[in-house]
C-alpha cells in the first residue's frame, strides 16, 4: 500500500521557493498579474454564464483557487480558474437535474466542485498522477475538440437570443428550427460587430499588452455603448445585478443521494482538470525550469476546488490562454497568481456595479472566438493516417461527445483506450528471427537477408508475456515446428519483455515439458534482470531442457556447431 505523505513541505511546495524569493522579481510578478486580470474578468464571468450560473460566480471563483494553487501548486506559471471545457461539463452535469441559473441549480454546483476538489485530493494523496497514462492523447484531443463545438454552438443562445439547447448536435438542431424566427436583430449586431472587433483587431496592434487586453476593451467598450444609447430598454439582454463586497464563506449542503448522481462525472471533472492543467503545465515548465509533479498537481487541484466551492465559486482548471499569457509576460513565481487574486478582490469590492449593463451576447462572443480555434479536423486526419485504430477511437469519442452527451462520450473514448490496449497487448508482434550475416544482430526473417540454421527456430515477442497473449506466443512456435521437422533447438528473445505474468509463466513450463517429448530443447536469450529475478523464484530455471543465454548471438553459437566455426 502506498505510504502517504502529508508533511509541510509535500503539500505546499511553496515554502520552498518563498525561501529564496527576491524582490527583484516582484515587478515582474505585478506585471504579469494586471495582464492576466485583464483576461481573467471577461472570461471568468463568461465562463459562469457558459456553466449555467450567475456571472459573478466567475469572478469568485478566480479568486481564492489562485492563492490555495500558489502555495500547493508545483507550476510556477499555471494560473487556476474558470476555463471552458469545465464549465461545459459542470453544465452538462447540472442542466438535467436542476432549471439552469436555480438556487438548487447553485447549490449542486458547489457540491459539484468540492466533491471534485476532494476526488483530486485523494488522488494527489495516493500518489494516482499516473492516471493520466490511462487516457490516450488521441481521445483526450477528440474530446476537447467535441466539446469546444457544443461550447460554440452553445453561445448561438447568446448571440441570437433565443432559447437553443446544445447538450448534442441533434438537440441542437432540432431547437435552431424552431426558434430560429424569434433572433433578436439587436443582439445579432452586437455580436457580429464584437466577434470581428476580437477576431481582426489583434491582427493590426503591434503591442502585445493591447493584443492581451482587447476583450477586456470590448467588454468595457459594449457597456459605455448600452449606457449612451439605453439598448437596455431595447430588449438587448445584460448581466443584471451583481452584488458588490467579497464572496462569503459557506460549505456546500450535502445529500446523499444527489452526491451518488454527480459522482460519476465529479470524477470525470476531475480527471479532465488534472489532464488538461497537467498538459497546460507542461507547456511552460522546461522553458521556467519548473518541477512538475504530477501528483502534486492533483493535491493542488483539489485544494483550488475545495476553495472555489466553500467561497462561491464552481469547479476550476488550468487555463492555457491566461497561462500563457502569465509566461510571456515574465511571471517568475507564483506571487503572480496570488497579485491577481488581491486585484480580483478590489473588483468584488468596487466595481461590480460597471458589469451590470454588460451584454450578455459580448460574453458570448469572447467565448467563441477564444474556443473557435480549437475546432479543427487536421488531428483527425494526422491520426488516422498513422493509426488507423487510434483514428477511429478519436472519430467514435467525437460522434459519443457531439451526438450524445460530454460525459456520456468521455466514457465511450475511455472505454475505447482500455480495449485498445487489450487488442494490442493481446495481438504482440512475433517474428521468426535469424543473424545478419558480419554482424551479431539477429532480424525477422520476412524483411531481412538473414542466415538461418535449419535445427534451430529463433523468436522474438515484442510485448510483455501476460495472460492476454501468452497462447498466441505458444501458437505462433507451434505453427512454426509443424512446418520444419528438422528444428530441435527453440530460442525465444526476451529483449523486449519486461514483464512474465504467472499465466505467461505457466504457459512457458507447459512449452518446456511438451517440447521435450518431441526431443526439443527450450532456449531463452537476452533476459532482462528484473524479469531473471523473477524466473529464480519459478521452476522453469531448474527444469529448463536448454539454457539461458546473455545474448542471442552467444546462443546460436553454442547451439549450432557449423555457426561455431
């Protein structure tokens, strides 16, 4: 059982590089903070209103998940909170339970986001990081790219200002016919004009800084504009109130049976925020000398969530756009976060009140031209090219997501990536092997000119032995001897096993026995240290009929007398 570790220094690593921090690096950190804020206000409430709460709740939840990361997170640059992929899950879980925007809509959001946050918690306690290995890339990019087109076709409600419902592409388009008469001319200008604002405009500003801030001139541009022409009064759709002073806290009321209904995709939550921040991490850790470790990474996402959820927020990630923003724009330490957290707070405090008249179809927009450019077939086509197994389990995840429901898909692909790892670990790679002449390197047979000898059948797996393919091995030797009654020496390369299960194990004293009944002798080469420790413990070593070579060159040679000289 693995030990756990909950000393100081293993759950927040912060302590460590407080030690040496320096003010020298303080402005940097400042800098990178104002930057990010500018990002983080229009895409926090964006955010909110994408997840189906209020949009103040985005504010709230970039505010204490950012300091719990700074102090436990192992990234110097991750900057934690509202990202759209979560959002989208949180609605996608929530929407069948609850009317959209309820009290007990809110409520099972913040126990949404604590039962995250100590799923993750756990894990990270446990040492689980290598979760993320169980999740093949192709599925994880088929999944983001799946859920950035619900998300898009998502903001159409917004944009329009009709009532669309976006769980599945044929839910979709099913609610686009028959609402799409009631669209609203005045909401479908305003989102025109912000989506080319934000698309073309950074195209013309040198400045990076200007290029970073553009939403949040445009969310600041679209209220000055609502409050001069009074489109309120025109049916253009706004924030509404937002309540000033800083969130309160309170812990998530807690029922039994509604936890058992958000389990499985709190779960699924968590393990997409751990891949997705994990993989954003990653991005800036070689370029800032970072240390990542992935089951600290857990331990901090589950703190963050904990915190959003007992201070009014919903379930956080990493963000990729704000992170790298943090990176280019000098973050050193994570001092960064915690200034845009402190400046969030004056926000709560002071200028809640200037978001109020901010239309609802500009949130909109900022969502889906930051989301568009994940929407691409190219990963499909690179995929399928090289494998076409991996390119159907990205195709079939994609149709799950877009055609069914987020988490409904994310369980198909999952599903997908165990069973093709079975199929593959279940059909090794086998080949008949023999020495290429002038050298002591042995290749298969089919795609080399290689020298044989007629006495001896040489194999190589290219696999683990286990239960899954253990008979395929002993089929493969057998089909081989029926074709050659000259073979009395089988050798089998273990260059490439790391591993002999008991089932593989028992499979070999049962080739060994029935081998020496047709008077041939059982060979192995090349074994590996870890795998002969084992084998020391099984009979096979001692009733053996052959030997155990270190190499597979040393074993022909002392087999095969004619080779010899």
């Amino acid at each position: 059982m693995k030990k756990i570790d909950l000393s100081i220094s293993t759950l927040f690593p912060a302590f460590k590089w407080l030690k040496t921090y320096q003010i020298s690096s303080f402005k940097s950190d400042l800098i990178a903070a104002f930057i990010v804020l500018a990002m983080l206000v229009p895409q926090g409430m964006a955010y909110a209103m994408l997840a189906g709460l209020p949009p103040v709740m985005g504010i709230y939840a970039s505010i204490l998940p950012m300091i719990v990361y700074a102090f436990t997170g192992s990234s110097t640059t991750l900057s934690i909170g509202p990202v759209a992929i979560i959002s989208m899950m949180v609605f996608a879980t929530l929407n069948p339970l609850f009317p959209v925007g309820s009290q007990q809509y809110i409520e099972a959001a913040y126990l949404l986001t604590i039962m995250v946050g100590v799923i993750s918690l756990v894990l990270g306690l446990l040492r689980f990081g290598f979760l993320i290995q169980l999740i093949s890339h192709p599925v994880i990019q088929s999944f983001i790219i799946a859920s950035a087109l619900l998300i898009a076709l998502g903001q159409l409600k917004f944009l329009l200002d009709i009532p669309l419902q976006s769980n599945n592409i044929p839910e979709f388009i099913s609610s686009l016919v028959k609402h799409i008469q009631e669209l609203s001319l005045i909401s479908l200008i305003f989102s025109c004009a912000a989506i080319l604002i934000l698309v073309l405009l950074p195209k013309f500003v040198h400045s990076v800084f200007l290029a970073r801030i553009i939403p949040l001139i445009v969310v600041i541009s679209s209220i000055i504009i609502v409050a001069i022409f009074d489109l309120e009064q025109n049916s253009l759709k706004t924030v509404g109130t937002i309540p000033s002073g800083l969130p309160h806290f309170y812990f998530p009321s807690w029922g039994s049976e509604l936890a058992f209904k958000l389990l499985p995709n709190a779960f699924m939550i968590a393990m997409i925020s751990f891949v997705e921040s994990l993989a954003i991490a990653q991005a800036t850790a070689l370029q800032k000398r970072d240390d990542l470790n992935s089951s600290q990474e857990l331990i901090a996402l589950g703190f963050a969530n904990i915190a959003a959820s007992i201070n009014n927020g919903f379930a956080v990630s990493g963000s990729l756009s704000r992170t790298v923003v943090n990176s280019d724009a000098g973050a050193k330490t994570p001092i960064s976060g915690i200034l845009s957290s402190l400046t969030m707070i004056l926000v709560c405090l002071y200028f809640t009140g200037i978001f109020e008249t901010l239309p609802l179809t500009v949130l909109a927009a900022t969502i889906l031209v930051s989301i568009w450019k994940l929407i691409t077939i190219a990963p499909f086509i690179e995929t399928w090219k090289y494998s076409k197994a991996d390119g159907f389990a990205m195709l079939i995840t994609f149709l799950g997501v877009t055609f069914i429901d987020i988490s409904t898909g994310l369980i198909i692909g999952i599903g997908l990536t165990f069973i093709m790892l079975l199929w593959r670990v279940s059909r090794p790679h086998i080949a008949v092997i023999g020495l290429i002449e002038g050298t002591q390197h042995f290749r298969n047979v089919s795609r080399y000119d290689v020298i044989t000898v007629p006495t001896i059948a040489s194999f190589r797996i290219d696999e683990n032995l286990s239960f899954l393919n253990a008979h395929v091995l002993k089929g493969y030797v057998i089909t081989e001897l029926s074709q050659n009654a000259e073979i009395r020496h089988v050798i089998i390369n273990c260059s490439s096993i790391s591993n002999i299960d008991l089932s593989a194990l028992e499979m070999l004293e049962e080739l060994n026995k029935e081998l020496a009944r047709l008077n041939i002798k059982l060979h192995l080469s090349e074994v590996k240290s870890p795998v002969m420790d084992r084998l020391r413990k099984s009979k096979l070593v001692d009733e053996l009929t052959g030997e155990i070579f270190l190499s597979h060159y040393q074993a022909v040679q002392s087999i095969s007398p004619i080779e010899k000289n």
